[in-house]
C-alpha cells in the first residue's frame, strides 16, 4: 500500500460541530471524551443522564403543548349510529376518526392501538392506545369485556366476534378520551358537530356591584349547597358512561375538583365503567341481532 492510499482520520474541529446534527456531536464528544485518560467517567454519565432528563421534560412540553392545541381546535362530534336495543344513539369510531384525526395529526401527534394478553383477564381484553409526538409516548388502557355473553347472560357472538367487538368499542372509548372528544345528537344540537359551544350566558343571579365597590374575594371552600349540586352532575355523567364523565370533570374548576377527588374515584368512576360495560354488551347483542339471527359469522366486525 503506497502513501497515497493511506485515509488520515482525525478528530472533527470544534467549530465544525455545529455543521453537525446534535446526535452525531454527541456521539462524537462522547468518543473524544472516552479515550482521554483524565475524564471522569462517572461525571460524564451524571452529566448525560442530566441532558437526557432535560430531552425527556422538553419532549413532555412539547406533546403537552400539542396535545391542549388539538383539543381547541376540535369540535363535538355527530352521533352517527343507532342502538336498537337502548334505543339510544352514539358516535363510531368511523365518525370519530374522520373528525379529529386531521386535527392531531397537524399538531405532530399520532395514535395506534394495540392488545395486552399477558395483563387481561380471563373473559376480558386489555386495550392500549399510544399517543405520541417525537421521542414522548404516553400510554392509555381500558380493559373492556370478551366473553360474548350479551346483558341478559346469554351467548350472543363467538369467540372471534366478541374479541374483534370489544377491541373496536375500545378504541372508540379510549379516542375520546384522549382528546374529550362532545358528541351531539344531531347538528341541530346546542353543541352540535361544525359548530362551538357558545360562551356561557352571564349569571343572572349575580349582585350588580357598584362602580366603586371592590370585587368580593374569591371563594376557597365549597358550601353544602355546592357540593350536592356537583355531586348530582357528576353522578348524572356517570350515568352517561366515563367519556361523559372526564368532560364533566374537566369542566370543573381545581377547586371543585380537589373537593369531589375522593367521591369520584370511590362513585363515579366505578359507576362510568359498570356503564360502559352495559353499553358494550347491549351493543353486541343489537349488532348480532341486526345480522338476522342465523349462524353467527367470524368476520370481525371493524
């Protein structure tokens, strides 16, 4: 081999660094830093764990930032599906889909799905969704029933019918969660899809004050009064199922929150899930009647 096929490799300057990508200048500070003798190891990995630390805070502000951006721009959703059996109506995951996801997706964010079979129950299915933006993933979970048995004890789908059900019922919930996604009855509704809530109307209970007369303070304790009245609208939601209940919730102020924590995690989140769990089975028996009675098919019903 002449000297003229021989490559010299030498270290990248210093001022050429910020030519490079952020990854490639660490990887190739680490290397420098790694064949010098005097370099305290242990100081070094304290200081990456540090920078690492303060990459992860910096990817939850962003996800944050775009997670509160895409729920102010989404609207309520119209109920597009009729429920013989409870003779109520509700949004698929159809609708749902096509309204929000151009929303979260302009915002950097993405969502997918997945099972858990080594956390689910026997007869039930853990269902997961992933959000993500960047290098942040948050996780979300509701463990819905698949077993086939409808409302009144008996079975009404197959094992295949039943699974691919409760993973699309799933998916559904865990969607509005995510983003407190409304739904409305028809776009003639108060809240309807296309449209915003309107501002709330001024209090006509509230005491006119003077011009000179200073604001009364703000209140810090929740009255009798108060806490029924509160304690009336989230079991109302409860009723309605979790999806109900979170935009109850979130429309409560910290206060009103801090005051009901308790009483929602002992009443009305357990209520929401014995409702959602009604609605999944009484569905499932609606959608195997709607298919005539005959012999049940293993088409997954997506």
């Amino acid at each position: 081999m002449s000297n003229q096929d021989v490559v010299k490799v030498e270290a990248v300057p210093q001022q050429h660094l910020g030519q490079m990508t952020e990854t490639a200048a660490m990887i190739s500070m680490i290397e420098r830093m790694a064949k010098d003798d005097k370099v305290d190891v242990e100081k070094m990995a304290r200081i990456l764990e540090m920078r690492f630390q303060l990459q992860q805070q910096q990817a939850l502000t962003e996800f944050n930032n775009a997670l509160a951006e895409a729920q102010g721009q989404m609207e309520p959703v119209r109920k597009d599906c009729q429920n013989p059996q409870t003779r109520s109506k509700y949004a698929s995951f159809y609708a749902l889909d096509e309204a929000v996801r151009p929303v979260y997706t302009d915002q950097g964010l993405t969502v997918s799905f997945d099972t858990d079979p080594t956390n689910s129950r026997p007869g039930e299915v853990l269902v997961l969704a992933y959000v993500s933006k960047g290098a942040f993933t948050r996780t979300y979970k509701i463990m819905m029933p698949a077993d086939g048995i409808g409302a009144k004890g008996g079975m009404v789908m197959t094992k295949t019918h039943a699974m691919g059900s409760a993973v699309t019922y799933a998916r559904r919930y865990l969607l509005s969660a995510i983003f407190n996604i409304a739904t409305a009855d028809s776009d003639d509704d108060g809240n309807a899809a296309g449209r915003r809530a309107p501002a709330p109307a001024p209090n006509p209970m509230q005491s006119r004050s003077d011009s000179g007369r200073q604001a009364a303070p703000r209140q810090e304790v929740i009255t009798t009064d108060q806490y029924k009245k509160l304690d009336h609208l989230l079991a109302e939601a409860a009723e309605h199922g979790s999806a109900i209940l979170a935009t109850a919730w979130k429309n409560l102020t910290p206060l009103e929150q801090r005051t009901m924590e308790n009483a929602k995690d002992r009443r009305y989140k357990p209520r929401a899930a014995e409702v959602d769990n009604q609605a999944i089975k009484e569905e499932a028996e609606a959608h195997e009647e709607d298919e005539g009675k005959g012999e049940l098919n293993d088409d997954i019903p997506f």
